[in-house]
C-alpha cells in the first residue's frame, strides 16, 4: 500500500488531498501529518499521528509518499530534503520556483532511484474530461482553435510582485498542464503576462499559445474579470463545443459537502457544455453534452501503481519541466 505522510496541515492537506486519499483504503493510508507550530483550524482524524517533528516522517521507514502541502516558496527546499531522506515525493503545484531547480528535483529522484511527481488534479476535472470526449467523438473535425480560461473575479491589490506567487505559478499551471498533457510539446509559444494594476503588483493576467502547426491552443487567464470567459471553448472546422463553467468538485469541498456525499461534484443540467456542429449529411445539430464526472482520487490511484505495480509515471518529467519553463519565461520582464 501507499503509506503517505503529509507536510503541511493546512487547506491544501485537508481540502484538497484527505478527502480523496482517504477514500482508498484499498491502496493507501494516510499514517503522519507534519506541520511546524502542532496546531491546525482543521480537525484532527482519528488514527493518523499529528506531529511537529519532521523527523517522525524522515525515519519512519514504513512511509513510502509524502506530499508536500506547504506554502509555494518552500516547495523546492522541502521537496530536495525529502528526496535526500530517501522518501518519494508528491509536490502540490507550483512544483518550484524555476525550471533549474524542477530539473535538479528530477535528476535526484532519479539519482536515488525514487519518485516525484507535481500534483495536477486538474486533470481529472469534469471540464476537461468532458471537452476530452468531446474532441474524441471526431464530430467537430479538424480543430482550428481551442481555448482553456482560468478567470477569477478577484482583485490583486497589494499583492507585491513575486514569481513563484504570481497567478501563472497559482492556476496558470494548472491549465498549461491540461494543455501539454493532452496535445503534447508545442512547436512555438507565444507570451503574455501582465501586471494589470502596474509595475510592482502581482501578475495577475497570462495569456500562452502553444502552437501545433495550424492548430492553437490559448491558455489565459485573468483575476480582472467579473464575467469569466468559458472554461473550455473549442473550434472545428465542422463545429464548436463550450463548456461555460469549470469541475464542481472545488466548490463543494469549500461548502464542507465531502466526496462520500450523494452527488458530490457532479454537474447539473444548466452546466452542461453545448456541442454545435455540422453532420456528414450537411445538418446541423445542437446539443448539451452530460458531463464526465471528476475524480481527484485518481490522482492516488496513479501514484499507486506507479510506486507499487511499476508503470509509468502519468505527469511525466517533461511536461512539468515545460510548464515550469513556460511559467518562467513568460515573466522575464515583469518587476
């Protein structure tokens, strides 16, 4: 089994990882939680010990993945001594600061024959899984274009600048990860990151096009818009499918209504995505699309069989080098 240990013990741990490792008593169980000060908001679960030592994590040689849930800074620093401690490792995104240190990272792991990967739940997010289906289906043809937006009706005043807790490092990672996983290494990018409030504030606007010879894909996103444009919108030469709104399974867990609950991150009808698209006969159709229904335990079961069973890594090491590279590139110019 996964015997998993996490450091840190705040939001990240309790909101976005127990309530889906803790689902698997088939392959895992959650053995040790670390956090420096011993206190949490969070209530405590019965049967996993609760430490302020990290070393309860470092010497236990029964824990095989411990995943580090800490602020972003520390993410490299953490990551590195783990490795060194001879543990394999889940890294919450962003996975570091710099395309340099995420390499370092996976050249250690591989020195040590051990495993780390970066956290990309998303990509088991309803959206992305029903746009996924959609592609498939072949009905829309050729693709043209294809548009994934992470938009927040949120404002960055007196956010400082900082790369690693800019908006790019924070969702834009996500969605750049969607993008490579799915349609692979671009053969150009083109950039585009803003500090919308000026020189000195947050980067709170990114906007990428990978390019795959005549098709683009756009991942952007915004903090400054109060409308958010379509989570996935996607054009054919024979039609277009747009999914409005993003995976529900966030917004329930901020609403304390847990994964074991009857429809728990499922989509209603009034959040479908709808298919538009143009038939062999030369008909028109226009339809909703039921939603793929999200899942972030899957994110533990690939880890499972990873570690455990042997096969190959879902999130590979290049697709996180590039969004790290892309990520960092795309600020050069921002202060």
């Amino acid at each position: 089994m996964l015997q998993i240990a996490y450091i840190g013990n705040g939001k990240s741990t309790n909101r976005y990882h127990l309530p889906f490792s803790s689902r698997l008593p088939e392959i895992a169980n959650v053995k040790t939680i670390y956090s420096r000060s011993g206190n949490s908001a969070w209530p405590s679960h019965e049967g996993i010990q609760y430490t302020s030592d990290i070393n309860d994590i470092y010497q236990d040689e029964a824990i095989n993945l411990v995943v580090i849930t800490t602020p972003s800074h520390t993410h490299y620093q953490l990551a590195k001594e783990t490795l060194e401690a001879g543990k394999n490792v889940l890294v919450e995104k962003p996975f570091a600061e710099t395309y340099a240190q995420a390499k370092e990272l996976f050249e250690l792991a591989k020195s040590k024959n051990l495993f780390i990967q970066c956290y990309q739940n998303r990509r088991y997010d309803s959206d992305f899984l029903t746009t996924q289906k959609v592609i498939e289906s072949g009905v829309l043809g050729d693709l043209i274009d294809v548009e994934i937006h992470y938009d927040r009706p949120e404002s960055s005043e007196g956010a400082d600048y900082s790369l690693i807790d800019s908006y790019t490092y924070g969702l834009g990672s996500h969605s750049l990860d969607q993008a490579i996983s799915y349609f692979g290494m671009p053969d150009d990018i083109h950039y585009d990151t803003r500090q919308l409030l000026g020189p000195g504030h947050m980067n709170d606007y990114f906007d990428f096009d990978l390019n795959y010879g005549n098709l683009k894909v756009a991942v952007s996103g915004s903090l400054m818009r109060y409308k958010a444009r379509p989570s996935f919108a996607i054009y054919g030469k024979n039609g277009s499918f747009i999914k409005e709104t993003k995976d529900r399974q966030e917004e329930f867990l901020k609403l304390f209504y847990m994964p074991d609950q009857p429809g728990f991150g499922i989509d209603a009808p009034e959040h479908y995505g709808t298919l538009t698209y143009k038939d062999e006969t030369g008909k028109f159709h226009k339809e909703l699309v039921v939603s793929e229904v999200g899942d972030y335990r899957q994110v533990y079961r690939d880890i499972y069989e990873t570690i455990i069973l042997g096969k190959e890594k879902v999130v590979k090491d290049e697709e996180t080098l590039l969004v790290m590279q892309i990520m960092e590139d795309g600020q050069v110019d921002l202060i």
